[in-house]
C-alpha cells in the first residue's frame, strides 16, 4: 500500500468518527460520512461547524502526512545501515500500537461465524484497505467465510472492557524493529526478566459451549472499539476465560477468576 493511499485512509476514518458524533435516528455513520463528501451534510451541520470539521481534517491529514514521512524516513535509515530484523504482533482490541513499535496497519478483528462447525479457529486482523483478485460477488456455499467479531465482555468485572459488550473489535498490527521475538505470557500483567512488556489485558477465546473452535488471543486491558459497530451481529466473538480448578492447579489460580495476560517482547 503507498503513503498516499494510507494517509487517504487515515483521513478518511477520523472524518467518519467525527461525523457519527452528529449522527441522528435516521441517518447511519456511513450516510454522515458520504453527506461531507458530497457537500450534503451542511443541511445536518451549520455552516461554522462544516468549517470546523474541514479544518480539524486538514490539521489530521498534515499530521498523518508528517508522521508517514518519517516513518518513510526511518525504514530508508535502516535498510541503508543494515538493520532489517525486527518482529510483528497483533495488539487485539487496539487501533494503535505502544511507543515501543511502529504502526504498520490498523484494521478490524475478522473471523468464523461462532456456530459453524466447519470454522478456521484463528482470528485476523483484516485491514481497512482491503485488495480484490477475480471475484463475483456472490456467497457460495462452497466457501469459508470471514466474518467481523465482538466482545462479548458483559461479565468482566473490569469496566473499562464490560461496557465494549457486543461492539466490534478493531486490531493493529505492530513492527518492533530492534526486537527478535514477541509472545503471549498467560495469566500475566508483567514480563519476566530479560522481556519488555509491549502490552497487557485480558485472555479472551470463544465460548465454551459453541460449535466453532476459537483461539486464545490476549486483548488489550484498555480497549477501544470500531465506530458504528455496535448493533449485536455476532460473528467471531470474544469472551473472557474463567479459571477451572481440578486438574488446573488451585492455588495458584482460583475457581471462576479471569485470566490476564501480556504480550512481551525480548531481543
């Protein structure tokens, strides 16, 4: 993908957050963000506040613009002084990536429905900016099929993650260019010596009664979600994972209790 189009992107998304702030009952965050397109949107908005908006979006674009410039820069700086290692993460339930890393896309968490019997288990992390092959544009039933996902956190006892219930789940993935490694330590807030912590959270996977098989996946403790995506239509789901004792040592983890989690990276 070039600059231009990511930064085209970047720009895009922030006006669509904007605009579904003026959302009403019978207009959608998508008709919001077409009406500004098409200059239709001064018929919602006062002039001042259409004025408001195109400067915020330009102030955006100029920082998008900057910010893409010495990332340019940098990845020039290492390619030219030998320095091409690094690692890639996931940070799930995140649109940005720590100070430690570098964006290298933000996206949407996508998967199997959660009832499918035939379901890949694994969640992605589908980009914003999606590129099409030779399609049809028709569901076939001979096909695999991806869907968006969403926390179904509302009995996480932490507030911050309960009140995401049923909103969709945005992802970024990350570049630590002067790491060579980057995993998921269960049950953790804190790394281990030699680790630095990237991020933590809340260990999430799919329920256990449902038909589709899910992966374990490490979900920010600080979540953000995806603007309009909090209409409950399912799709690849994420709940918190309870401790179970028995063959699960207890102590040291405890009946029912969620299971945190952190991502960590080493050189």
């Amino acid at each position: 993908m070039t600059l231009f189009k990511m930064m085209k992107l970047f720009g895009c998304l922030f006006l669509f957050v904007l605009a579904s702030k003026a959302e009403t009952k019978n207009e959608s965050c998508k008709d919001m963000l077409q009406g500004y397109l098409t200059g239709q949107l001064s018929s919602v908005l006062g002039i001042h506040q259409i004025e408001a908006l195109k400067r915020e979006f330009k102030t955006f674009t100029q920082m998008t613009d900057q910010s893409m410039k010495e990332f340019k820069a940098q990845v020039t700086s290492d390619v030219k002084n030998g320095r091409s290692g690094g690692v890639v993460y996931t940070r799930w339930g995140k649109k940005s990536c720590p100070k430690t890393a570098d964006l290298v896309y933000s996206g949407f968490a996508g998967g199997s429905y959660y009832t499918h019997k035939g379901a890949s288990v694994n969640p992605l992390c589908l980009p914003t900016d999606p590129e099409w092959g030779v399609y049809n544009d028709r569901v076939d039933e001979w096909s695999a099929y991806m869907y968006g996902a969403e926390y179904e956190t509302v009995t996480i006892p932490d507030n911050r993650v309960a009140k995401l219930h049923n909103e969709n789940v945005p992802c970024a993935v990350c570049l630590l260019r002067d790491k060579s490694i980057a995993r998921v330590f269960p049950a953790r807030k804190s790394c281990y010596k030699g680790w630095r912590l990237e991020y933590d959270g809340y260990l999430m996977g799919g329920l256990h009664k449902h038909n589709a098989g899910s992966m374990y996946t490490c979900v920010d403790r600080n979540p953000d979600s995806v603007p309009g995506g909090s209409s409950n239509q399912d799709g690849y789901l994420f709940y918190a994972v309870d401790a179970r004792c028995g063959s699960l040592k207890c102590p040291p983890y405890v009946e029912g209790r969620e299971l945190t989690c952190a991502v960590c990276s080493a050189p």
